[in-house]
C-alpha cells in the first residue's frame, strides 16, 4: 500500500517539478528586466515569479529525492530471499530434458573436403578487342 501510494506522490511531484522548470525564466532573460520590460505587470509582483518558483522548485526537488531514497529502502528491505526462488508461473515448468546422445559433427580434414575452385575469368585476346 506505501509504494502505491509513495508512486503516485513520485509522479505528481516529477510533473510538478518539470511544469515549474518549464515555467522559468532563462540567466538571458534578466538583461531586459533591467530597463524595465514589463517587469511591474507580472502577477507576482515587480521581483518577478523567480523567487517563488525557484524555492518551489528547490522544495519539490527534495521531496522527489527524499521520495526516491524512501522507495529504494523500502524495496531493499522487501526483498525475502533470492531472485531464483521467486519464479512465479516458471517455477512450474520442469526442466528441459538433456539428450543421450548427441550426434557427431563427421570428421571431415581439410584435404578430404571438396572446395570449389573459384572461377578463372580469360583475359580477353587481342582479337576479341578488335571488332
């Protein structure tokens, strides 16, 4: 039940977090703040939303990674034994049966295999060459 509910916290808080990045602005963006480009007409004051949305974005940050490490002790801790015993449907099928006798590749050297010779182009005579 923690873990379902620690994901959908996780996932919340990872949409948050990248909605709130997106929102900022870029280190560029300042220079025209400076002369006065618009900066009293923002909804969060003449300082602009950067504060707001940098401490929201460092609070979220926590949490995701406190949510991340939380999750990680938790499954370590959960595990009850090796991954081999834990097989579910496979744990029920047995095993492959090894055959008795596996047949021999035929022993073949290198001077009894038949190789085909690769074919030898004749050069064309001075006669084909004058037409």
């Amino acid at each position: 039940m923690f873990i379902q509910l620690a994901t959908i916290l996780y996932l919340i808080v990872a949409v948050a977090m990248v909605a709130l990045i997106l929102m900022q602005r870029g280190a560029g963006a300042a220079a025209g703040s400076g002369f006065g480009a618009g900066a009293s007409a923002t909804v969060f004051g003449a300082r602009g939303a950067s504060n707001f949305l940098s401490k929201a974005t460092k609070w979220l940050a926590i949490v995701f990674f406190a949510l991340s490490l939380a999750m990680a002790m938790y499954a370590t801790r959960s595990v009850r034994g090796p991954a081999a015993e834990d097989l579910g449907v496979m744990g029920r099928v047995p095993a492959a049966a090894t055959p008795a006798e596996v047949p021999a590749a035929p022993a073949v050297g290198p001077a009894q295999a038949e190789v085909p010779a690769a074919p030898v182009e004749e050069e064309p005579s001075e006669d084909d060459t004058q037409d």
